[in-house]
C-alpha cells in the first residue's frame, strides 16, 4: 500500500500517471488516477487530487496555502462483485481569512469525497435509493451480495441522512388524515400535497394544537381538504384562516349510506307490512326469549366493581375507559349492569323467534331439517346453520339420533322456498347495497341481471319507503357530484324535515359543516390522494416495524413517492 509521507508534495514523480480512461469514464473531475490494484477480494485505486487550491467551507475564501497532504480510504460501487477501495491523496490548506472561524480546512474532490464520509457521492446515493426502500435487514443483505458490506444499523443511518427538503411557501393545496401506528391507541396526521401527493409532514398526533402548529408553516396554503373531524376543522380555522376548508367528498357520500342503512333497520318492519302481500304472511314476532348470560368471571367481577367505584368517584366514562384501557362504551356496558355477569350468550334470532315451532318440532321427534322447512312453511327464514349453532345452545339436551335427525316433514314448495329467499335477502346486509346502488349485481357489458338483483328491483318497486331511501341517497351523490353548491341548500330543506329520523338527522348535521361541503361540491380536490397514500404508508410502516419513528417514515414515504425528491 502506498503511503504518503511528510515529503511527498502535490508535484510528486514517483506517482506515475496510469490509464486515466476510467476516471473520464465515470467522470471523476479534479483528480487523476496512479495505481490500480487488483487483491483477492477487492480492487484498489490510488487517486490524487490535481488542484492546487480550494475554497474554504466556512468563509469561502480561497486558499492555496499548502498545510499538509494525507491520504483517505473511501469505498466506491463495487465492480463484478468486488469492493472498490480508493486510496484519495488530498490537501489541507491554511485559511488566509482572519475573520474565518477556522485556521485549516481540507479540500474535497467533487463526486469522490465528502466530509466525515468513507463511501463515495454516488455509492451513497445508490445505497440511498436501496434502502430507502426496504427493511434495513433486508437492505443489508441486498447490499452484501452486490459487494457492499454495511450492517442494518449502518443501513439505517444512511436513510436519515436523506433529507427532505420542503419549501413550505410553494404549497398551495393541502390535504390531511391520520393513519394508525397502533390502531386504537396511538394516531399521526399526515399532510400531503394535493397536486403532487407528495407526503409532505407527519404530525406527531391529530390533536387539533399539534396540527395547528405544523399547518402554520404553510403560510400561502389557500385550500385544504380534510375528513369530516372537528379537530381538523378547528385547527385549520386556527392556523390558516384564510384558507378554505373542503370536506371529503367520499366520507360525505359514505357517512350519508351509513345514515341510510340506519334508517332502513328502524324501518323494516314497515317495509314488511308493507310487502305483505308479496311476502305472503307477516314474519311470526314469536316470543322473544329472554337475553341470557354466562356466569361471570373473575375479570367480569373485578371491572364491575372497579368500573362502578371510579363512576361513584365522578369521572365520565371517557377517563374510566382510558384509566382501564378498555372502550367508553364497555364501561357504559358495565355500568348498566346491575350486578356482575358473563358473556352475553347469543340470542340466536331464529330460536328465539321460532321458538314455538322448534319445541313443538322437538317434542315431535323432528330433526334440524325438518323443523327448519316448518318454520320456512309457517312464513319465516332462518340459516340452516344458523338453526342448528342456536338451538345447540338453547336446548342443550337436544340429539336428534341420525343424518338430520328424527322424522322429516314433506320438502318445500317452489313459491315457499322463493318466499324464504325473498325474507332472507330484506333482512340480511345487502338490501343496502341493493337500495343506494342500482348497477350493482347487473353485468356491464350485457345488462344482465343477477337473481337476487331482479328480487331486490321487485321489492324496491313495490315498497315506497325504499323507493324514498334509495331517492334520498341518489339525490345527495348527485349534488355532491353536480358541481352546483345551491343545490346542496334544496336537498337539506327538503330533507332535514323527513319523516325518516336518520334521514332528517343526516341532513341538519350536515348544517354545521355547510361551507367546507360546498367548497367539496365547487372545487375538484379531495381526500382522494391521501387514500393512496395512506396506504402507501402502511406498506411501509409495516416492512419497518419496530424501528419506524416519524422521521424515517417520512423520508421512507416520500422515497415511495418518488417524486421531487432532494437527495442531499
Ligand atoms: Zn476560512
């Protein structure tokens, strides 16, 4: 290995110039090239710089005042899987400013060194764009068998170095959610640019203080979407007045079905009685049994004696719940309790509405198919599976002998088992789908129906609460989409005053958000963005759990992004 003695100076003729083809090749400017060596495992070049003066870092003045030469060992990218070591000779110069807080300083070569760096400007930036990407272990390793040996921590460090850059005046167009790091307990807003989905800045929390302080920095932000929270709202009014507020478009739309499928529960029994005639009978009310419970356990014993001491004490179920960590609504739960008890045991629906039919079915030796068709016959739906996980439990000490068990009964008719479909389909979930969504179960290319499409189109047709429902929820996506914000004004009269209470309560909240929802119908910007982002960053999140504070996720994401980015 060379050595570069106390003698040796910048002119020195021992140094023979080599091939310099590789140092115009890779475009090393400033030095020059004098030893190759090829070793078992690595390849190892002496570099000297061909400068006879630089400019100081701290004052900017230029020196050629010689102080002394030493050689530094950096690591470049590695060529057919061998490390590339460069021996790089460079100069310490005098500083001549006396005002320069620094007496020497040494030169870099441009694209080879860095202060404090022992790889070159474009290893790093290749190890950069590696593991800005993947885990630090699994970037590790990656990088090991290209040749590069750093460990994960090393990994690590490298990513940090990335800076983002943001220029917080340019930004014009915001948007902000949160996401999860631990669901349930611990939330971060994310701020993002509307145009370019660019993640701009993780918010340590969505508290409304906290993003109001990261949202005062955007000083010229003019429009800023959001979901429907009150902190964001508050804490936009608080750091940007002037700025307008949109509220998402899609949770509008969504938080309006929700409304709509509330609505449709209160109102089935009506939209029964009112396709009585379709459906032939009433559904039989039954006897509703009544709920039963497991013997409580310790645990259960215990909360309900801590829950019911810290209520006695004043404080409001929020504190008693985060005091516990369990949810207000448990404590609620406990507090409505009158004494300790266990899990709720399932009131299966069907058993208890049925259960005349099943005890009669029972005491007549029938099996769970048989008693099943009886309750089908006599007008009402219920799974088959159900049925049997129901009565299991209700009527322990039931074994019907073989197969289905007992005797059976004569099967079904085709009127009585379409009867049952009809029953099963206004009960189950997808009635809301079918009322807010009239292209769903038709095939796009030909039209065609699917069967419990055709049924739904029949009930709706002969129901008019469904009909209004269904108007409802069509009316509000098409205002929403319109482009025209008065007309907003014309739904929520016409709304707010309807006989439908889920309905008419949807339409006077939305009253209080009034501005922020126009802006959502004038302007095209949207949470949309942000979804995708979001998911970005639990992609993310996920492949560096546990190591993932804010700052590296940030410079992860944006690195996802890949757009604009600033490599320093
Ligand atoms: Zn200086």
């Amino acid at each position: 290995m060379l050595r570069v003695s106390e003698r040796v100076i910048c002119k020195d003729s021992t140094k023979k110039r080599v091939d310099q083809t590789l140092v115009k090749i890779i475009g090393w400017s400033g030095v020059r090239c004098y030893s190759y060596e090829r070793h078992e495992d690595y390849i190892e070049a002496g570099l000297q710089s061909t400068h006879h003066a630089a400019k100081c870092p701290y004052c900017g003045r230029r020196s050629s005042h010689l102080h002394s030469r030493y050689e530094r060992t950096v690591e470049d990218l590695p060529v057919h899987g061998l490390r590339v070591i460069l021996r790089v000779e460079v100069s310490r110069y005098r500083c001549m400013n006396p005002k320069c807080s620094h007496r020497t300083f040494v030169e870099q070569c441009a694209g080879v060194t860095e202060k404090y760096q022992r790889r070159t400007v474009d290893q790093r930036r290749q190890l950069q764009e590696i593991l800005g990407l993947v885990a630090s272990t699994v970037g590790s390793r990656q990088c090991a068998s290209m040749g590069i040996d750093i460990s994960s921590s090393t990994a690590l460090r490298i990513v940090r170095r990335i800076h983002c850059e943001i220029d917080y005046n340019s930004y014009r167009h915001l948007c902000i959610d949160d996401f999860a790091t631990r669901k349930g307990r611990e939330y971060r807003a994310l701020i993002i640019d509307a145009d370019t989905h660019l993640p701009l800045e993780i918010v340590p929390s969505r508290d409304k203080a906290d993003v109001a302080k990261a949202l005062r920095k955007y000083k010229h932000a003019t429009i800023i979407s959001r979901d429907r929270s009150s902190a964001y709202a508050g804490a936009i009014k608080l750091a940007c007045p002037k700025a307008k507020q949109i509220a998402d478009k899609f949770h509008l739309v969504k938080n309006c079905g929700e409304h709509l499928d509330k609505q449709l529960r209160v109102s089935m029994p009506d939209v029964m009685s009112e396709l009585s005639a379709t459906l032939d009978r009433p559904v039989e009310s039954g006897v509703r049994q009544e709920a039963m419970y497991k013997p409580p356990a310790s645990r259960d014993i215990d909360l309900f004696a801590e829950i019911h001491k810290l209520k006695d004490a004043g404080l409001s179920n929020e504190s008693i719940g985060k005091d516990m960590r369990i949810s207000a609504k448990t404590v609620a739960k406990y507090l409505s309790m009158d004494r300790p008890r266990g899990r709720k045991i399932t009131e299966s629906k069907c058993v208890g509405r049925y259960i005349d039919i099943i005890q009669e079915g029972i005491t007549s030796g029938l099996g769970y198919k048989a008693i099943r068709e009886k309750i089908i016959a006599a007008g009402g739906y219920v799974d088959y599976g159900a049925l049997c996980d129901g009565m299991k439990k209700v009527f322990p000490e039931y074994h019907p002998k073989q197969g289905y068990g007992g005797k059976t009964t004569s099967p079904l008719s085709v009127a009585q088992k379409e009867r049952a479909q009809t029953r099963q389909l206004l009960g189950s979930n997808m009635m809301k789908i079918y009322v807010t969504n009239p292209s769903f179960g038709v095939k796009k290319d030909t039209g065609e129906c699917t069967k419990e499409r055709e049924r739904a189109d029949m009930l709706i047709c002969k129901s008019g609460i469904l009909q209004d429902l269904r108007q409802a929820y069509t009316s509000f996506r098409d205002v929403m989409s319109g482009g025209k914000p008065d007309e907003l004004n014309a739904w929520i009269e016409k709304y707010s005053g309807s006989q439908y209470q889920h309905i008419a309560s949807f339409a006077k909240e939305l009253n209080k958000d009034i501005t922020a929802i126009k802006n959502a119908i004038r302007y095209s910007i949207s949470n949309g963005p942000m979804e995708g982002c979001n998911n970005k960053v639990k992609a993310v999140k996920r492949s560096m759990y546990g190591r993932a504070k804010d700052d590296l996720l940030l410079i992860k994401i944006t690195l996802y992004s890949r757009k604009h980015m600033h490599v320093n």
